[in-house]
C-alpha cells in the first residue's frame, strides 16, 4: 500500500524519517501548486471551456477571472491541498484524504472528451435544460407563462431538492462526465423580452437561482411584436453572477436559410456587440427556433463559441443525450413537473483507490453510446442464480427467493437437453451453495476465459485455469471467502481498458453483431448488468463500455440468450431463449429503487 494511503491515527510522524519525508514532499507541493492552479485555470478556460481551433479571445486566457462554480471547487481544493503543507501538528488530516479528493477531479479534466463530443459519463446523467419565453401578465399564446405560474415553478423545483446550475457548470459536464449536484436543472430563456427583467430577473434574486438569457441584438430597446429588454437592463442583468447572457444571432433569421456570409455576419457581429456592450464574454449560441444544420454548426465553432443550445418539439432531448456541445437538446417549460422527477447529475468520480459499493440502490438508465442503444443496471449487490432448468430470466428471479430485483442471463450451459441446467464450466452459486466442476473433457477448451469470483464484499476476474480452478479449494485459493463463481465468455474491458480482438482467442464469431448480454463493475465500485439493444461486435462492445465507465467488464451467453430483467419485467423487445443461470442485483437494505427511461436519438 502506497504511504499516502495508510490510515494509522496518531501514529503518522512517530518515524523521524517519515516526518522528514513529508516535510520534504510538501514543501515541493507547497511550491508548485500555485504554478498547478495557474495550469488548472489556464486548461480549463481553454481546452474544457474553449473549444479547438476556434479564434481564441482576450478574454479566455485571463487566468484571473472567476471560475464556473465547478471549476472553482477544484481550484479550492488545490488550495487546500497547499495549505497542507503547513499543517505539520495535525496528522490526523491524512495527504491520502485529499489526494483522493483532488486526484478524481484532476483525472477527469485532464480526460476531457474531444470537442464537441460529449462525454459517455455525461450521458448517463439526465440533465433537463427547460425552455421558456415571454413570462407576462396576461397570456398571448400557449407557451406564454404568466408570473404566477413561473413562481410556482420555481417554488416546485425548490420542493423537489433540484438544484438550478449555471451554463457554465453543464458545459464542463457534458465535456468532462463531472457530476452535478443530485438533481440538476437548467433554466434558459429565449428572445429577450422585457418580462424577462421585469418578472423572471428578480424571481431568480429571490430564490438564488441562476438562467440563461438568449438575446438577439437587433431586438434590444425595439418593439419588434412584443417590447424587449433595454440595453441599460441588459447590462444590470449580465454583471449579476446569476445571470449568462447567449448570443441568439442579428436578427432572429433562421440560420439554414442564410447563405454562408450571412451565416457569418450573423454569429460574429451578435458577438462583437453583446461582449462591447455589456463587458461580459459571451461563449456561447441559441439557434433561432432551434434550427441548424452541419455547416451552420461548424460556423458556430469558427465564431468562437464553446456550445450552443437548440430545440426540437417533435424530438426534446436531455442534455447528455445531446448530438454535441454544438446542439445540446432543451425541453419546453410545460414538462417541468415531469422533469423534477427524473433529474439526476451522473455517477460518482472513479475513486483514486477503487474499492467495492454494493451499499448503492439499483438504478435502470437507458442511453447509447456510439450510436449504439444499451441498458444498464447498477447497484445492490451481485450474486448469481444456478436454477434446477432452464427458465426465462424473470422467472428464475421469481422463484429464487432472493430478493434479486434485476439479472441479467449469465454463463454457456449444455444445449444437450431442454430441461438442463449443467453448466460450460465449473459453478458456484450461494443459492444453493453446492460447487458443481466442469466436465474434463471440456474445461481446457474455455482455458483463458474469464473465471467470475465473488463475494460478499468484492469481485474478482481471473483467466480460468482448468488445473486449478475446476474444484472448491481452487476456486478459494483465489478468493477464500468465495461464494458464487462461473466461467463467463470473454473479457471486454480490464482495468478500464478495452480489449482487443487477439483476447478473445478461439471464441465462435466473437466479432459478428449480436445483442449481446455483460456484467462488470464500474469505476465507483459498483455491479453492472446490461445488455445491447442492437447488435454489436465483441471489440465494439468493449469500446463502448469502456467509455460507459466500466472498470472490468466480461460478456456472458450472447445472442439468442441474451436477457435482462428488471421489478418482474423483461427489457429485451424479443422472446430470447430459456436459461439456467443468471446474475442478479440484491437492492441495499432499507433502500428504495430508483429507475428512469433515457432514450438517446443518436
């Protein structure tokens, strides 16, 4: 175990050595981390917030300006992490505490996903960006809002726990997978109306809550239809921290009917004005009416801006599943109740010391990753089902008496006979807690494959050794407090790395689109069932669930056995073949379930 990593109370400086150790170690620390939090700064205006060859402003490298609220926490904990080096007479305060603290942040915006990707974490979140216009007394058309009715929705995300986040924040997000708060929002509004400072700016003082404003330039101090916001309250409005102001073009004209110039004028001039104007930066774009194409988007990125907000009544999106920070998807202001209840920031950091959390509730996200649908569940606890025959997963979980709430099909089993449960392989399985060996005849044929240990506190994937592994006391010279164990199809991603074709050796068209069923475990520790909704190769497959967060992931019996199950209901759309074997999530005790239904367009 690393030095930093021992956690002995007291007992920390008794080594004069050590002592002398530390006192060095921090005091080069303590001189280079301002030279750190300058880099910091520098790299997340830049590479996070400033997308690649995009005409970079003056105001994107002044490494004084303030930070986003999340970029702000790890400059605060890199400060924190200088002042350690001052405090010698409290040993107590561990360097291996913060380290674990900083190291994730740090890894994570330091992995930034290429521009204008979004990140596989950040669309495992579900982060609704609600779309509002006029807010006015009296309603002139259906997405009218009055004042009132906007009270109400704020007072109802403050009920519900949400916590409104700033443009800023969700940018970093979508590039770096950095959780939000638990029960992120996102409040914009378009056009520039002059209910927007009159009734929207001093709700928002009131509650605290932060919005994003869109302005078309041309409307400001006109009537043009409705009266807008004047310039003099336009610029109250921008130097409130609360507030960011958008670039929402000129004149309002729908980009894709413009030519390539007009495109142009458009972007930039919108920009030129807003930044002179109101001293502010203005980073990024609204499309007008949410319309876009490929080339306007890439006329975007060359005006200099980092994302850009759109809309699609027919088709409204959360954030992560966005087609780019170029497009990121809202969804109009009369689904909010809807949405309080599905809002969810993403998962955990990878620990800088991953261990095991099977204390986590069980939780069903759908998204894609690479065009790709998948569903995953995580959390609880894992085990494994060895049923008598051979029975449709939900089945098998009916009858188990477990408990399990989710399970996913599990190893190859003998096609021979129709009711069979024997398994390619040796089985354990506390269910019923019998270790049942493979056949000799056929166990060196799956050398290599991944053998799947668990226990109550941990997993462990090892390459099966028909030597060793194929009696108890094998099994538990690997994992002594061992309760279930099979022998899975292939590795597809180890160490969060996905593994190549040469891994999966002599398996039968290993490469060829099937649905395909896997489990693994994440980078917070926790288990993973889950199946591809389309086909997929093997290779593809640990690609994608490497950028999914996996930590090791195996395949389990694909194909026509592919199943997954989930409170009693399968969640493949196909009747797939009965199986003998599963495994299954047990939920934490004493904690509810949570599921949602995210479902990407790409």
């Amino acid at each position: 175990m690393p030095l930093w990593c021992e956690r002995q109370p007291g007992s920390f400086f008794k080594s004069g050595f050590r002592f002398r150790f530390w006192f060095l170690v921090m005091g080069g620390l303590a001189a280079l981390l301002p030279m750190l939090n300058g880099l910091f700064m520098f790299k997340v205006k830049t590479a996070i917030a400033h997308p690649e060859g995009a005409p970079m402003p003056t105001s994107a490298i002044n490494c004084n300006q303030a930070l986003p609220a999340s970029t702000s926490r790890l400059a605060q904990l890199v400060s924190n992490l200088t002042q350690t080096a001052t405090w010698a007479d409290q040993p107590a305060i561990g360097i291996g505490t913060l380290i674990e603290q900083v190291g994730p942040q740090l890894l994570a915006y330091l992995n930034a996903s290429p521009f204008p990707e979004i990140n596989a974490q950040a669309r495992q979140a579900r982060v609704p960006v609600m779309m509002y216009h006029d807010i006015l007394p009296q309603k002139e058309v259906f997405f009218d809002v009055t004042p009132e009715e906007f009270e109400a929705h704020l007072k109802l995300i403050q009920e519900k726990g949400l916590t409104p986040i700033s443009m800023d924040q969700l940018v970093i997000h979508l590039r770096t997978g950095l959780p939000l708060p638990e029960k992120p929002i996102l409040l914009t509004f378009d056009d520039g109306y002059a209910g927007h400072y009159t009734y929207v700016y001093p709700l928002l003082k009131k509650y605290n809550y932060p919005a994003v404003f869109s302005i078309y330039t041309d409307k400001i101090d006109k009537r043009l239809g409705r009266p807008g916001v004047t310039w003099e309250q336009l610029r109250e409005m921008a130097a409130d921290p609360l507030v960011t102001i958008v670039s929402h073009s000129l004149s309002h004209r729908l980009m894709p009917d413009l030519s390539p110039v007009e495109v142009e004028k458009e972007l930039k001039e919108s920009k030129q004005i807003l930044e002179a104007t109101l001293g502010v930066p203005i980073r990024y774009f609204t499309y007008p009416e949410g319309k876009y194409n490929a080339q306007v988007a890439q006329a975007v990125q060359a005006a200099g801006y980092t994302a850009a907000l759109t809309m699609n009544d027919a088709n409204e999106q959360l954030a992560g599943q966005s087609e780019s920070l170029l497009a990121i998807g809202r969804i109009g202001q009369s689904r909010l109740t809807e949405m309080v209840d599905i809002a969810w920031g993403g998962p955990r950091l990878q620990a800088w010391n991953p261990g095991f959390d099977f204390l986590s509730p069980v939780q069903k996200v759908e998204t894609a990753i690479d065009n790709t649908p998948f569903i995953f569940i995580s959390g609880g606890k894992p085990i494994t089902i060895h049923a008598d025959s051979r029975y449709q997963v939900p089945e098998i979980l009916a009858k188990s008496g477990t408990g399990a709430i989710a399970a996913v099909d599990g190893g190859f089993f003998s096609l021979e006979l129709l009711d069979s449960n024997e398994m390619l392989g040796p089985v354990l399985s506390q269910v019923h807690g019998r270790f049942i060996p493979g056949r000799k005849g056929e166990i060196p044929l799956i050398n290599n494959r991944p053998l799947v240990l668990i226990s109550p506190n941990a997993v462990k994937f090892v390459p099966f050794n028909n030597l060793k592994h194929n009696t108890l006391e094998g099994v538990q010279a690997e994992m002594p407090d061992v309760t279930d164990a099979f022998v899975a199809a292939a590795f597809l991603v180890e160490n969060g790395q996905p593994q190549p074709p040469a891994r999966f050796g002599k398996l039968f068209d290993f490469n060829e689109p099937r649905h395909r069923a896997f489990w693994g475990i994440n980078q917070q520790g926790q288990p993973v069932v889950g199946v591809s909704v389309e086909p997929i190769g093997s290779v593809d497959l640990g690609k994608a669930l490497a950028k999914a967060g996996f930590r090791d992931a195996v395949m389990l019996d694909s194909g026509a056995s592919t199943s997954l199950a989930y409170q009693g209901n399968s969640l493949v759309g196909y009747t797939p073949r009965p199986v003998p074997h599963v495994v299954a999530l047990l939920p934490p005790p004493m904690e509810l379930s949570a599921s949602c239904t995210v479902v990407s367009s790409r």
